[in-house]
C-alpha cells in the first residue's frame, strides 16, 4: 500500500517476514534525472546512517544496487505530518514548546554532525501514536565535512519547497545550517499560529516573494498571546541576514527546552486527539515545478538585489531586574518547595553557567587566591539578589522530607530536582575551587534518587541493560560538546529506577556531565579522577550498538578495550523508572568548569548505558529498598 509520494520517489508500506514488522520502503521514481536521484539516494542513505537520535527516522536496511534501489525506514504508527497538527487542531501552548523543542534537538543533532536538512517544513515532520516528532526525508540533505565528489545541485537551480525556504535558497545561494535555521523559524510561527501562513497555495497569507522583501506580520496577529521570549526567538531565526540568525540549531533548542521547563511542561503534554476532527479533504503540500523553480529564480534574485537585507526588524527585549524576594514564612515542605520552583523559574534566565563563568573571570585573582569567605560572598549576594538565598535556606532543612513524600506528586518532584540543577553548578565550582557552599547544599538531599552509585561496586545479575558505543572520535571530549543517545526499552519493564551511566578515560578535574532523559529528568554528574582504577564490567545487554552493527542478548565486556589510553572510569546516576518510555532520549553535554582546567587530551564517554533495576514504580526515593 502507497503512504507517501514526492518528488524523487514513492513509499510503500510493507512487512519484514524475518521480524514479523511493518516497515517502510521507499523506491526511486523513473525520471529524466535518474542518475542524480539515485546519487542523492545513496547521499540520504549516508546521512540517516550518519544520525542517531530519537527525533530522526531510522534506517533499517537498504539495497542502493538492486535493479530497483530502496531504503527501508522504521514504520511509524498511525503517523500524521506535523502540518495536520498545526492545521487541524491548534495545539496548546505546552504541547507545542514540546514539539518544537524535540524537531529543533533533532535538528540540532544533525547540524553538529555537519549535515544541513535543507528542506524543513512541516510536511517533513512525523508524528506517530506515541506524539514524538520524527525528521524525515534527507533527500536533499548535504554535508558540510565532508567533500562532495559529485555536485548534484546545479548552478542557478533552487532546491527545497519554495514555501518554507531561507532568501538564500531562494536566490539560488549556498545554504548552511542557518538556512535550515529560518526553515525551522517559518515552522514555528506556524506552530503557534495554527494556520497556513507561508504556504505556496491559496491558504498562504505571505508569499515567498514578500518574505524576501521583509514583509512578515506579527506572530501576535495570529497569536496575541505568545510570550515575548518565543517572539524574540521568533525574530533572531527569521532574519533576513543569515549573520544575524542562531549559527545553527543548538541555541534555539535550548531555549525552547528552557521555555518549555518554564512554562511548567516539565511532564510529557496530555495527549490530544489530532484524528477527532474532520476535514473536508486531506491535507497536502504541492510539490513546485522544477521548471518554475527555476524560471522564478531570476525574478528572485533581483528582487533580493532592490530589498536588501534591510527590511527585517530584530526585535529587541530588555532584560529586567528580578522581582524583590519573596517574604519567607515557616511553612511546610510542599508549599516551601513549591515557592522555591516558581523562583527558580522565573530567575532562570539570569541564573546559569554563563553568569557563573563571567564572575568568575572578572574576580579571578579573588577566586584563585582571595580569601575564602570573600570569594563565597560573591555567590552569596547573587543568590540574595535572585531572591533564592531565603527559599534555599528554608528548604534546606525539608529536603529530605520533601523528596520522601509520596504524596506528592513524582512528577513534581523529579521537576524540582531538575531545576535546582543550576544551583547544583554554582556547588561544583565552590567544591573545585576549595570554597564552603554558602547556602544549605542542594546535592545529595533527594535521597535515592542522588545517591552516589559506582557501577563497578553493583550486583548487576538479573539486570537488563542496553549499551550504545560513539563512533571513534565522536566519543572526545570538546567544550560545551553534546551527545544525544536513544534506546528502545521494552514497555513491560516496570523498571522502579534506572542507573544512566557512561564509561570514561583519561578524565581531568574541573568538569561536570549534564545528563537530560527524555526532556523530563535533568542531573549534574562528575568523573572523580583520583578514584582507583575500576574493574572491567561484564553484563548480560538486551542490546549492544557499536559502529552500526546490533548484537542482541549477548554479553558485554565495559572497559574492556586495551586500545584505550589514559585512566578509565564510570560516571553514573540513578533516574526514576517513571521518566522513562519505550523510546528513551539521553542528551548529554560537557560543562568547563570556570578557572578549571584548560582543557583535557583524549578525554572521553566511550560507552553509554542504561540498566533498568528492580520492577513496579518508584514510590518513595528515600527508600534504600528501590
């Protein structure tokens, strides 16, 4: 049964006998430039293999020198494209920070692995029963590192869906990731203004042609109440000089998940039903004519000659002051955590490792050689003018009390957990810079849940763990470096928590891992350098991922690989078992400590675990039982 046709090829559903699964086969369509499809066939297959991330289709298998080439893709069920979301039913607010922040991470992982999708639309997002967006179709996708033997674009020629293209793809220029990046921003406006905004069609209300002038509406015409931070965002991804735009998709991720964590999305979004309402047709996207691309170039071209890179307005917000602390009153443990949560958001802007770094290179000779107290009275009076100094001192002592009630919500919990992970980072750098935390400490309260763990200390039999190896070189160390893993983990696990935990070497002091699973569950994890030496590992792995080959239901040897040089180590931490699903996203990112060390040779997380523990659901993170 045909569930897709485009412009290159046509996709069909089918089954794998030897799997007993459906999957889905795209096959080339006869064309007078064969040879290039099949080339830029081959060059999709590359670049799906190239990408690991849960917000990127999978490839299964393919067979690019059969008399009829195909790739065989995951089938997602029951898929609709992300413009039936947007069209059909407006989401929330919520759930759509959610969405976009997931495409824009998996936007963002292609873009460090130097590939540019150069066709992002909303046709190009999946979307399947579980509501997780997927990227799809790289058939015009090109990398950045690495040199294309054969130039498949010719000169002059527009590539992509006109409706959804930067100005200089328009204009037939070169594309890179910050094209992507305006593609990305016409589907978010869309996203939030739930209608066809820059569709080619009759629904379009900005044509191509205006975009390159510099007309664009408001996104509050459509959507009056969207925040102020999206419409900055909004403004920095639209602008018409790509200098000015985020160099590529990793800033504009990040602020998303940070909008999202504000807005208190902290949990999956309630699902909502995108089949309940009916429409009077199917919703599709019409496929240009080459031939008019082409033709419609020139015009193009000289139209972005007369309007320049002008006429777009960057929007521009000022920074405010925070708000007066609040007035601190005895109370119990929920309502102070809860007071605390809501600073904590509001302050997350001005709260993070960029202030912490300019402080500390400012008052360096004070942190390396001043007087102690001096030092910490600097992080002091900036938690005092957050507002959270009072709040941190109040909780302090309901910590664990808090963490171990049951009757609050897990969610809740794991939610704060996750915000106090920005003041976690002013603790690691007092603790590496030899200074007394000048607040009650935020580590180690949340019972078992911050519990330290040294996986070479664990009984591991009658675990089920899945391990992913990086490719040589992906795995080194690189400031500010991030890593996206994902794992297929079975839905009856009932797993009560599990431990996410990597194998190191030749790691320095001065560094933290910031470890987030599945958008929902964020930690602060450090590698202890002057620990002992530990043990190989050997466990039973459901899977084994390793330069793209899968073993299944084998056993593992971590730290096992004589070939590696420098100290060896794990890094670990305990995640509840309710963050987890059946598709599990783990990003990783290396943090620098300020005033650390300068940097770290042939560092690296060679392998990334997850081992499911125990059976039911975790009720109680202080208990030792779990």
């Amino acid at each position: 049964m045909e569930i897709g046709h485009g412009g290159m090829g046509v996709v069909w559903l089918a089954r794998q006998q030897s799997l007993d699964r459906r999957v889905a086969i795209k096959l080339l369509l006869p064309g007078e430039d064969a040879m290039v499809d099949l080339r830029r066939f081959r060059r999709e297959a590359r670049h799906v293999q190239e990408l690991s991330h849960p917000g990127v289709v999978r490839l299964l298998d393919h067979d690019l020198d059969a008399p009829e080439p195909y790739l065989v893709f995951e089938y997602i069920e029951d898929a609709h494209t992300l413009a039936h979301v947007i069209f059909v039913e407006r989401p929330p607010l919520g759930v759509a920070l959610s969405l976009a922040s997931e495409v824009a991470d998996a936007l963002a992982h292609a873009h460090e692995r130097g590939i540019v999708h150069r066709d992002i639309k909303p046709g190009n997002v999946l979307l399947g029963a579980d509501r997780r967006p997927r990227l799809i179709d790289l058939g015009l996708a090109r990398s950045l590192l690495r040199e294309e033997s054969v130039q498949l674009t010719r000169s002059g020629e527009i590539v992509g869906t006109m409706a959804y293209m930067s100005p200089e793809q328009m204009t037939a220029a070169p594309a890179d990731r910050r094209s992507d990046v305006y593609s990305f921003g016409l589907v978010l406006y869309e996203l939030f203004a739930g209608r066809f905004v820059f569709s080619g069609d009759e629904h379009g209300v900005v044509k191509p042609l205006q975009r390159l002038s510099g007309v664009m509406p408001p996104i509050t015409d459509f959507a009056p109440d969207t925040p102020p931070r999206l419409i900055a965002l909004l403004a920095r991804c639209l602008a018409l000089d790509p200098d000015a735009r985020p160099p590529s998709a990793r800033p504009v991720a990040e602020e998303l998940a940070e909008m999202l964590l504000v807005s208190g999305a902290l949990t999956a979004p309630p699902p909502f039903d995108i089949k309940r309402v009916e429409v009077s047709g199917p919703i599709t996207e019409r496929l240009p004519d080459p031939r008019a691309t082409r033709r419609l170039a020139a015009g193009l071209t000289l139209a972005a000659t007369l309007a320049g890179l002008a006429g777009a307005a960057l929007l521009k917000h000022a920074r405010h002051s925070p708000a007066p602390p609040p007035i601190v009153r005895p109370a119990g443990a929920l309502e102070v955590a809860r007071r605390l949560a809501a600073r904590l958001d509001t302050v997350r802007g001005e709260l993070d490792e960029r202030w912490l770094a300019a402080c500390a290179h400012e008052h360096a000779a004070l942190f390396r050689h001043g007087p102690a107290p001096a030092a910490a009275d600097l992080l002091r009076e900036r938690m005092t003018a957050l507002g959270l100094l009072p709040l941190l001192s109040e909780f302090g002592p309901l910590a664990s009390a808090y963490y171990a009630d049951a009757s609050i919500p897990e969610a809740e919990r794991w939610g704060l957990r996750s915000s106090l992970c920005d003041v976690e980072l002013f603790e690691l750098f007092c603790d590496d810079r030899g200074l007394a935390v000048p607040w009650p400490t935020v580590r180690g309260r949340a019972g078992a849940w911050d519990a330290p763990v040294d996986p070479a200390t664990l009984d591991l039999s009658g675990t089920q763990s899945w391990i992913a190896v990086e490719s040589w070189y992906e795995d080194r160390f690189r400031e500010g470096a991030t890593g996206n893993v994902a794992f297929e983990l079975p839905t009856d696990a009932g797993a009560r928590r599990a431990l996410i935990w990597f194998s190191t070497t030749a790691w320095t002091p001065g560094f933290a891992i910031e470890v987030l699973v599945n958008r929902r569950f964020r930690r602060l994890v450090t590698v202890d350098p002057r620990a002992p030496e530990p043990r190989a590992i050997e466990l039973a792995a459901r899977e084994r991922r390793d330069a793209g080959a899968v073993t299944r239901d084998a056993r593992a040897t971590l730290l096992g690989d004589p070939s590696w040089h420098g100290r060896r180590g794990y890094v670990a931490t305990w995640v509840p078992g309710g963050v987890l699903a059946r598709d599990t996203a783990v990003r990783y990112r290396i943090i620098a400590l300020p005033l650390g060390s300068s940097g770290m040779i042939d560092a690296s997380l060679r392998e990334r675990v997850v081992t499911l523990w125990g059976s039911g659901t975790l009720t109680s993170p202080a208990s030792g039982s779990q």
